[in-house]
C-alpha cells in the first residue's frame, strides 16, 4: 500500500507502506546505526518520535524476543530506504514487517532517506506524519498542527513503570541495594547494573524522595527517558531532597535532570544525537571512546555556572559538537553521563563507567 511521509515545513516524502495501515504521527529524527533496529524501535527514550534508519537494508536479520529494551515497540514510526522482508539468522523468529503490525506501528519504505536526513540536518528535527489514507497536503498539514510539540511535554508518564518492582528477583548474592528511578530506563542498563552487582529496586517516576529512602538504597540511579526534561518538574523536585543523601548516577535524562535539579539550564539540539557511533573524549583519561546516543535535548554550558557547593566537573565531551557527554559532582556524591554506556558498540570502551558507580558506592558513608 502506498504511504506518505509529510513534514511540518510542507515537504513530502512518497514510498511504500510496511506495518499497520493508518496513521501516526511524531518527530522525525535520523539514527545512524548499522544494526540495532529491534532496540532502537524498543528503546523508550524514543517514545514520540518517528524513526529514519540511515543505513539502507534493514530487516534482514529478522527479530527476536531478546533483543528487546522493554515489552514494546516505544518509537511512533520507522522510516527505511529498502526493508528486507526475507531474514537469515539464526536467533531470528520473526520478520519486522510482522513485528511492526504486531506493535500497530506504521512504517515507510523506498523513499530517499539521504535526501530525508539531509533535510533534517539542515532544517532541525520536526514534525511529520506518516499516512497511508491521503496524500492531500493540507489535510496532513491540518492533522499535523493538531499535534503537540515535544517541547514542554511530559513523555516520561507514558513510559515509566506503574508500580515498583524487583529486577532479578531470583538473585540472592548482590552487594549492593541500588533504587533505579525509571524516566524510561532500558533493559541494557538493568542488565549492566545486574552484572555488576546490585540488588535492583525499580520506582515509577513521580516516586517521592523518602519513599526512594525507605529502601534504604546503597546508591540511586537516575535512568534514561524520552522527551524535555524541563518538563518533568515533579522529577527535578524530587531529586533536589535526594542530593548528598545516597550516590547518584544518571544516565541521559538522568543526566539532564540532575543537572536541571541542581540549577542548571538545558536546551534542544538541532537534530539530536541518534546513532551508535558518536566519538565522545573522556578528559579524565584523554581517551576517545564510540558511544551510543539518543537524546535531543543537552545540558547548556553556561548555566552551569551558576552552580555552586556541588565542586562539579565536565568529564565527557562530545567531538561532533563539543556539547557536554559527562559531569561529575565530587561534593555531593554524584556523576552523569549523556551517552549509553549499556549500549557498548566500543564495544568495551564505557563499561568502565557501572564499575565507578561501585566505586563511588563504596565510598559513600550513610548517614541519614
């Protein structure tokens, strides 16, 4: 069936439809990575946006049940330039085509996703609308201005767990009790944090601060999640009650929101960072390390300034774009990064990164 992709600045895309019929809409953003496609669709850090997969093949590895970042696909739309619906590995048990309608996303191939990410590149990730109903431009422009902005725009309700729970439950011989705070957080970090150790407790977003206490956590992490952290004040309040009380680790929204509770400003990129292969140099070390990224929104420079009594440091920077990859709060017992070290595609460069959270951990003195 034939689909159109139509952009809040009026360009069209014209191609084929692959997964549900219908519509959907989001913001349109490019990932550069090679393979990944079932985590990238998974991840909930890209709930609300529609997805340009850069590399030109995609499915022809088919899907899984392992390589999955949570229970569903998270990301509005998937946008391809040729989709394989044959598929040789031997994990493989399924296609994505069928993955796709399984999870009632809508997708779109054999348009020129060259042209597609130049655009965005140049113009800045904006709206879009995939359909299969119409081709008629104003009809599209009137169900696209209907939709609201990412901007300002609490996405984080709609990903985070609904209750607390246990990860790994069966494990008896962790050595630390860590409280994870899910914005959206994937499958990737609970698993690295497991390897490395620590009894998982994962809480809903809006969980208060002395509820997170009453676990009596060694240290709290501060996952990843979708969308502007400005708009999650209920998270940036919470966090301020919980500085200097245990260690705290964030990870991408973690990072900003950390940031943002401490006073700090954050801003939206351009076009974002999406891939597997962002060159991020770690100043500490002087090293360069290959991250995985997805995020569309930074931690401004400037307004770190204004931060006082935290004796923060920047630790990571991005090469691309200089903006900030890392901070580190050594008076309060803190640090964050922007990247996904979970995501490994160094494929051990970052993994330092869990084992300095045990570090940091055993270091603390509690003292409620």
């Amino acid at each position: 069936m034939k689909a159109n992709l139509f952009l809040e600045d009026g360009m069209i895309f014209k191609g084929v439809n692959i997964g549900l019929d219908g519509e959907t809409i989001g913001e349109v953003v490019f990932n550069t990575s090679m393979i990944g496609y079932q985590e990238i669709l998974t991840d909930p850090s890209y709930y609300g946006q529609i997805v340009v997969l850069t590399y030109p093949e995609i499915g022809n590895y088919g899907v899984n049940s392992e390589d999955i970042e949570s229970d569903k696909i998270q990301a509005s739309g998937l946008i391809v330039k040729e989709y394989f619906n044959y598929y040789c590995n031997w994990r493989a048990e399924g296609n994505l085509q069928d993955y796709l309608k399984k999870n009632n996303i809508v997708g779109l191939e054999g348009i020129d996703t060259r042209q597609l990410t130049r655009h965005v590149r140049l113009k800045g990730s904006m709206k879009g609308i995939i359909s299969t109903e119409t081709d008629d431009k104003a009809e599209l422009k009137k169900r696209l201005d209907s939709y609201p902005s990412i901007i300002k725009r609490d996405l984080v309700k709609y990903v985070t767990c609904d209750a607390p729970y246990v990860y790994n439950p069966d494990r008896s011989d962790y050595k630390n009790v860590v409280v994870v705070v899910d914005f959206g957080v994937k499958r990737g970090i609970l698993k690295c944090l497991d390897w490395e150790g620590f009894k998982l407790i994962v809480v809903p977003a809006s969980t208060g601060p002395e509820e997170i206490l009453e676990y009596n956590p060694d240290g709290i992490l501060l996952s990843n999640g979708p969308g502007d952290p400005s708009a999650i004040d209920y998270a940036t309040k919470n966090i301020k009650k919980l500085i200097g009380r245990r260690p705290i680790f964030g990870i991408c929204m973690g990072h900003q929101l950390l940031a943002t509770a401490l006073g700090a400003k954050t801003y939206k990129l351009k076009f974002g960072h999406h891939g597997g292969n962002h060159p991020v140099k770690n100043l500490e070390t002087g090293k360069v390390e290959i991250t995985s990224q997805n995020h569309g929104f930074a931690v401004s420079k400037e307004s770190l300034e204004g931060i006082k009594g935290t004796g923060y440091e920047i630790t990571h920077v991005n090469l691309n774009d200089n903006t900030i990859e890392g901070l580190q709060y050594k008076d309060i017992d803190a640090y964050t990064i922007q990247f996904h070290p979970e995501g490994k595609p160094g494929p051990h460069d970052s993994r330092y990164i869990f084992n300095k959270f045990t570090q940091l951990i055993k270091n603390f003195n509690k003292s409620d």
